[in-house]
C-alpha cells in the first residue's frame, strides 16, 4: 500500500484492515498521534486526510491510500509552527497535552476550510475532542487567536 504522509510516499505493507493509527505510529514512526479511546469519541488520533479531519483510531489503512494525510508533525513548515501551533503555546491551551495533537489537527482543519469561522463553527468543529483537564476556554482562545493569524498571515 502506498500512503502519502505529510508529502512523502510511504510504502509499507498493512492488513486491509489495519487502522491507520497504528500504521501512522508503529510503521511510518509518527507518534505524534495518540491512541484515546479506541472507538472516535475522543478525537486525540484526529489527523487530516485530504484536508478533512478523521480519527485514525476508526479508518483502515486502505481507506486512506492515496490520499493526502497530514499528522501533527506534518503541520510547521520551514521550521515555522503552523499558526494553530503557535496560538496553541500562547495560550497555553493545553496541560498534559495528550489531546493537543487532535485538538491541533481538528482545529487546523476546520480553518483550512473556512478562515473566518465563527464561535458556533469553533465549537461545532471542536466537538468531539476532548480535553482531561478542562482547558476548553484557552482551547477556543487558541483556535480564535489562529483564526486571526492565519488571516493576517495570508
């Protein structure tokens, strides 16, 4: 199977039914992705495929040949954190971090698609990824904050 992650071809071999989580993290080396819950409802294995945000811990492999998909290590380009990155330390939107990589990539998503979103489209495309810690309130901050720099930035 040939997998396209953050730009560069990968060719591996992987059950048809292997999740790309697992191929993500134990065959390509990308740990960035976290393993949650196991069943999508937690959104800390939230990576891109073709610009749209998924839980890897619920695609198969195969699904995802072909396509582009882009992980957390994926996001900074040129030694530059992506701006969700950036606002994301600002902020300190995050304690343990375990969820930041999803968080990251679900909001890095939504802003791909819409530059200017509003508090509804936020939270609406926040749902879903949860935070152990609480830190919901500077999670939204950040994703605003990126919001802006992204546009600025353009």
């Amino acid at each position: 199977m040939r997998l396209l992650v953050n730009g560069k071809a990968h060719e591996l071999e992987a059950a048809p039914d292997e999740l790309l989580l697992w191929v993500l993290r134990d065959k390509i080396g990308l740990t960035g992705t976290k393993f949650g819950c196991g069943e999508g409802e937690c959104g800390a294995c939230t990576v891109l495929v073709n610009g749209r945000p998924v839980r890897s811990c619920q695609v198969p492999a195969a699904a995802a040949a072909g396509k582009p998909i882009t992980t957390i290590e994926g996001l900074e380009r040129n030694g530059r954190l992506h701006p969700v990155q950036a606002a994301f330390l600002r902020h300190e939107a995050f304690q343990c971090a375990y969820c930041a990589s999803g968080m990251i990539m679900s909001a890095a998503g939504l802003l791909a698609r819409n530059p200017k979103p509003s508090e509804r489209q936020i939270r609406a495309a926040m749902n879903g990824n949860l935070c152990r810690c609480g830190t919901y309130s500077r999670i939204l901050k950040a994703v605003r904050a990126a919001a802006l720099a992204s546009r600025k930035r353009a």
